[in-house]
C-alpha cells in the first residue's frame, strides 16, 4: 500500500545523483532523510558507473544503476530507462545532479512527481520546482531539498537509526571521525 506523502502515493523513488564524488558523498544525508521520513519507500539511485560502489555504503538497501560516462546525457538516459526493468511505475523523481539529462531521466522513466531546480530549460521537465540560486553541493543543499519538497523539517538524522556497529565502521571513511564518534549526519 502505498504512503500517501505530501499530497503523493509513493512507493518507489528514483534519485539522479551528481556525477562527482565530492558531490556524491554529500547526499548520503538526503537519502537518510528520505528513508527517515518514509521507511517503507523503494529507492532507487541512478549515477555514474564508478561511483555505483559509493552508495553500497548507505546504511539500507537500494537499488542502483550505474551508466558510462558516455550514457550521462540525453540520448543515453532515455535509452538507459527504456532498456532497464525496475523502472516503470516511478511514483516520484529527484534530479540532485541538476543538468538537462537527468532532468530528463524523471520525464523518460515516467514518473509522476519530478522535483528539481527551477532553472534553465531543463526546469520544464519537473513539475515540483524548487527554487534556488546557488548550485546545489553541500549537505545542506540536498537536504534543503527534501525540506522544500515535504514542508517539514527533516531534523537531525541520526546513523544508528539505521545502522548497527558493523556497518558504522564500514560506512567510517565517509564521515569526519567527529560525526562518526557522534553517531549522526547533522543538517547543520
């Protein structure tokens, strides 16, 4: 059964992430969010091939799908959603790499709901459009993002909601030793 989150039946999310690495690790609290404000959700990440293995560090399962650095553009998002099962029924869309592909990717994988940044041309492939100056690269940002989009505060996120030692260790070489000894991923 499918939760009803801000005025939306979901059930499966689809995230284009960026497609660097600094920017990548910084979604890692996003996604925690998302999974704090609706468990039950099925995640699914698209990114760059190379950094597929990142998101295995995430303390929950999702599914990822990892293109070439020749597919990370128009032709190559479209012909990734028509050629992969899983990606049908897409309830809602986040594009946090902000380029006119991934834009793009929400409207090729038919989803419902596709939030982005209301800027450029590519603004016209969402349909929840946040609205922001600056491009998007800290972990404030993208958990601006889900503020913006649920209309609550997405608080503090704590790591040992989801995480038990072992993988707290595993997940240590992404966080500063301060946030890990802390336990959590603040949005401060």
């Amino acid at each position: 059964e499918p939760k009803r989150l801000a005025g939306i039946d979901m059930k499966k999310v689809l995230v284009a992430t960026p497609s660097d690495e600094t920017r990548a690790l910084q979604t890692f609290a996003f996604f925690c969010g998302l999974k704090n404000i609706a468990p039950e959700l099925k995640i699914s990440i698209v990114a760059p091939r190379e950094l597929v293995p990142l998101y295995w560090y995430l303390p929950f399962s999702v599914d990822t799908y990892g293109l070439d650095k020749e597919e990370w553009d128009f032709l190559g998002m479209h012909k990734f959603t028509k050629n992969t099962r899983g990606l049908f029924n897409i309830d809602l869309f986040f594009d946090l790499e902000d380029i006119f592909a991934t834009a793009y990717l929400g409207v090729s994988a038919g989803a419902t709901t596709r939030v982005g940044i209301n800027r450029g041309l590519k603004k016209y492939f969402y349909n929840k459009r946040i609205l922001r100056n600056k491009i998007l690269k800290t972990e404030e940002d993208y958990l601006e993002i889900l503020r913006n989009f649920f209309q609550k505060s997405v608080g503090e996120i704590r790591l040992g909601k989801f995480m038990d030692e072992e993988s707290k260790r595993r997940f240590n070489p992404f966080l500063s030793q301060e946030k890990v000894e802390n336990n959590n991923i603040t949005n401060n």
